[in-house]
C-alpha cells in the first residue's frame, strides 16, 4: 500500500489527489482538517506543499 499524494491545485484549500479525484475545504489544511486517509481510494493521505 503507498500514500495517496496530495497537491494543492489552484488556492490552499483546493487538492487534487494522487488517484485523481479532488477535494475542496471550506477552510484550512487537510491536516487541519484532520482528514487521515483519501476518500477516494481509502490510503493514507500525504499532502504536499506548493512549491512557489
Ligand atoms: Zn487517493
């Protein structure tokens, strides 16, 4: 089993995930969030930051 990568797409609360679905927060981080593992494909969660 791998992490699922995720990448902040556009703002800090829209991600695109490593299996291709995305996800938006009203507010905050995934970890903020507490969200552990991927909705989409049940992994544990790995977020990445943006590199600006
Ligand atoms: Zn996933």
């Amino acid at each position: 089993m791998e992490d699922c990568e995720w990448h902040i797409v556009d703002d800090e609360n829209h991600y695109e995930s490593g299996c291709g679905g995305e996800w938006f927060f009203f507010k905050g981080t995934v970890k903020e969030n507490q969200m552990i593992f991927c909705p989409f494909c049940g992994e544990p969660i790995t977020e990445h930051e943006s590199i600006v």
